[in-house]
C-alpha cells in the first residue's frame, strides 16, 4: 500500500473523493432549497469525518439561523449532524426570522443542536 503524507493510505483517498463526490450533490441539491428562500445560498460542507474515515454530508435538510453580529444572521441548512450543507449571504435579523418563519411552515425542522461550520 502507498502511503501519502499525514498518514492517509490509498484507500483513505479513493474514500474521500467517493464522499466528496457524493456529498458535492447533496451539498448543490441544498444551496438550492435555501436560495429558493433567500435569493442566494452558498455550498459549505460536503464531507465529515467520522470514525470509520469519511462520508457525504447527510440527505436531511434541517435548518438554523445564525446571528453574524448586531445587525445580520445567515441561514444555514445542515444535515442531522450539524454539519453545514448550504449558507445564505448575511440578512437583516428580522428578514432572517421572516424566512426561518416560511421554512417551518413549509416543513422544514429547525436544527438545535451545535452547528458545524466551514470557518
């Protein structure tokens, strides 16, 4: 077996693009939904590491909003384990909850749990 610096072996490469690749379309499939809602939504995550190596970022499409400072949050749609597929540009606070208000009454579940970003 290869091995690659840091330790990855073959194997954990092929496994990390077949995530990559699988969580690239979940990842487009929520910017997506969340544009539908904010006009603009940006990819985040794709893959999460977990404890046997890596996996696309979850189907499921929760969401939560996100205070950036005094004025803006963004909205972020991540999947179960609070890994973050898609984010909206920053909002004014009240037009943030506006839309948060329109996703859960579309069926969307708000996500409560700690929020893994890209930053």
């Amino acid at each position: 077996m290869i091995n690659f610096k840091a330790g990855w072996a073959v194997d954990d490469v092929v496994q990390y693009f077949e995530a990559f690749r699988l969580g690239e379309a979940v990842a487009q499939r929520a910017q997506n939904l969340l544009s539908a809602y904010t006009g603009t939504a940006y990819a985040a995550m794709v893959v999460k590491e977990t404890r046997d190596g890596w996996s696309p970022v979850g189907e499921e499409n929760l969401f939560t909003v996100v205070r950036k400072d005094e004025n803006f949050s963004i909205i972020v749609i991540c999947d179960g384990d609070g890994y973050a597929k898609a984010m909206s540009n920053p909002i004014p606070h009240k037009a943030a909850e506006s839309i948060a208000a329109k996703m859960e009454k579309d069926g969307l579940k708000r996500y409560s749990g700690e929020l893994i970003l890209p930053l």
